[in-house]
C-alpha cells in the first residue's frame, strides 16, 4: 500500500497524508511537538505484582526524577536514548578520533628506544 504525500506549508517536504487526518499540520521535522519517555513501574506486593508503563512528556519526566533526587539525597539518573541521533555517523566520528590518538601513539613508540632521546617523566611521580 502506497501512503499518498502531501507537501508540508512550512518547508515544502513531502509528509504522509495520514498525518493531517490525524490533527497534525506539518511534517516531523518541521513540528513543535517535543518527544515523550516512557516511565517503567513494578506495581503491587508479594505474588501480585506488574510492570506498568507511564508516558509523559520529558520535561515532567525530568522534574520528577528531579524532586526524587532532591528528596533522596542522589544524584538524577534519567536515561534518554534519542532514537533520530545517527548511530553510524557517532560511531564513525569515534573510530576516527581513535585511530588519530594511536597513529600518534605509534609515532612516539618508534623514538622509545633511541638511546639519545630523552624520556619524559611519568606524570605523578617524583624521581
């Protein structure tokens, strides 16, 4: 099945029709709206336990695990995977800062045996 596009008012990208019907005016990237988290809870005791899950939007999220903190005396621990970051392009921009930091690395291990360079000391401890 085909999804029938439409172009979006504000930058003139194509968006799925089916997203006006729904109530919204413009294409994802061009929307206001800001993304929502879902909160994990264990609910009831004993033998009569369940998982439940909450949505909410992150700002009430981060308010809430704010005053947690605050009234347990931790840090705030909220984890946020944002799922439109690139994967492939972080992990290129990291292999890519790794391998600059063991090219130099290598350059500096073929001068360690020169008899006449000398050595720099070990940071932290006093000869």
């Amino acid at each position: 099945m085909q999804l029938k596009m439409i172009p979006c008012p504000k930058c003139g990208n194509d968006f799925p029709e089916k997203r006006k019907e729904l109530g919204y005016h413009v294409c994802v990237n061009c929307s206001t709206e800001k993304p929502v988290v879902g909160i994990t809870t264990v609910e009831g005791s004993g033998d009569h336990t369940w998982n439940d899950l909450i949505i909410m939007d992150r700002d009430k999220a981060f308010a809430i695990a704010a005053k947690e903190a605050e009234l347990t005396g931790r840090k705030i621990d909220i984890e946020m995977i944002d799922l439109d970051v690139d994967e492939m392009e972080v992990s290129q921009s990291v292999k890519e800062k790794l391998a600059s930091v063991l090219d130099d690395q290598e350059d500096d291990e073929e001068d360690r045996f020169d008899p006449d360079k000398k050595q720099k000391p070990i940071e932290g401890i006093d000869y």
